[in-house]
C-alpha cells in the first residue's frame, strides 16, 4: 500500500511518529537516536525511518513547512498507516521576553487565522488543543528527565512571522485572553487533523529566535542542537501504546 506522497507500504510505519518539519533532522534523528533503522519513503524527499529507540518501534518523518503540508502527511499517516500519536518536533519564534534560544514549549492550545478547518471540514474553528493525555505523557517524562519545558499556547501562521509586514497587527487580533507565547507553521493541521479523526497529536518546539533577542540560530544550530526536544519526545514515545 502507499499513497500518492507516502510509498511505504502498511506496517512499515510504527503507530508513533515522531515528525520534525525538515527531512535532514529526520535522517539527523534517525542516524544518532535509533538502531536497526530503515528508509521507509523518500518520495519529494521527505524522509521517513522507521527504528528502535530503546527497543521500541518508531517512526521518524519529515513534514514540511507549513500547514498544507503537515495537513497531507499527518492525515495520510492516521487515515491510511493506523499510525495512533505523532509528536512534531519543532522551530518557533518567542513571544515572551523570559524564553532563550533552544527553550522547549509543549503546545496547550494552538491558534489560527487560517482556513484550513473551513476546507477539510467544513468547520470554522480556529483553535484547538494537543492531546491532554500525551500531553501528559510528555510532561511526566520532563519532569523524570529533568528537562525543563514551558507550556503555553501558540499560534501558527500561515507565513513566517519574521517577514510579516507588521506582527503586532497579526497580535492585534489573537484573542485577547489567548496570550501565545510563540509562534510556528504547522501545529494547527496537525491538531485539527487527529480531532477529526481520532487520534493523538502533541507539538514540542525550541525557541530558534524571538521578538525580545536580537541573536538567531543558524540553520546549522537548528539541526543539530535541538537535542534535548528531541530525547524528550522519543523518551516519551516508550509510554505510549
């Protein structure tokens, strides 16, 4: 079986997919964090590996940038692989003066002016929560690890803030007792997408630049210094069924 972006065939994917936006952080993921991988889809390049991290099956794979694409991949690999918990592995902007570079956010409630319900759905929603139970999951096994987390709600854009004409307007119209403390591209999809069908989504993320810090990280720092979100979420994939 495959589908017109995925060609793995069914059982090649582990019911928990571990989903970084960039195909390289998932070959990254895959080469330093599991043993006995494979390639399971390259298809348009964004990889998927399938492994164990200690002993247990997991799937890492790519999402793309922004919500088109996280929609197509998230709703093919719950619709079509019985894949039952994806946790995205992610970059975002700060909108809090108090969170530094490399800070992990654990997703409550994204918001969104996008459509993207409107389309699927025909729902217009514009908010929606990460799973409460592997949200809890992920951050019993913080606390366990002595990782430091900060949760809050987000928002996700359908642009990269950075090069918004004026993110203050984009603010401006966040509802006022919403008070996201960063920004990213692809949460909203990816929550929406497991309401509808069932299933269950958490979105982690490190701050990579912020409003209130003048220094950004490079491309380079983003792939591989993101290491402690991602021990995180694979650590937290040993408890999920």
């Amino acid at each position: 079986m495959s589908t017109p972006h995925n060609e793995a065939n069914l059982g090649d994917i582990a019911k928990t997919v571990i989903m970084p936006g960039d195909p390289l952080r998932a070959k990254y993921i895959a080469e330093n964090f599991l043993e006995d991988y494979k390639l399971v889809n390259q298809v348009r390049g964004m990889y998927a590996f399938t492994g164990k991290y200690k002993g247990k099956d997991v799937t890492v794979m790519a999402s793309g940038m922004g919500m088109p694409s996280m929609g197509i991949y998230a709703y093919e690999l719950y619709k079509f692989y019985e894949v039952e918990n994806i946790i995205r592995i992610g970059s975002c902007g700060a909108y809090k003066p108090e969170l530094k570079l490399f800070d992990i956010i654990l997703t409550e409630k994204v918001f969104s002016e996008s459509n993207f319900a409107l389309t699927l759905n025909n729902d217009n929603c514009h908010i929606v929560e990460g799973n409460s139970k592997l949200n809890s999951i992920i951050e019993k096994t913080a606390n366990e690890t002595n990782t430091k987390i900060v949760k809050g709600n987000t928002v996700c854009t359908d642009c990269f803030d950075v090069y918004m004409t004026d993110v203050n307007k984009f603010l401006e119209r966040v509802p006022a007792d919403f008070n996201p403390i960063g920004a990213e591209m692809e949460a909203f999809a990816l929550f929406y997408t497991a309401k509808m069908l069932n299933k269950k989504a958490s979105c982690l993320m490190s701050v990579v630049d912020s409003k209130y810090i003048k220094e950004v990280a490079t491309s380079e720092e983003r792939q591989t210094g993101l290491n402690n979100m991602i021990k995180l979420a694979l650590d937290s994939s040993l408890e999920l069924d």
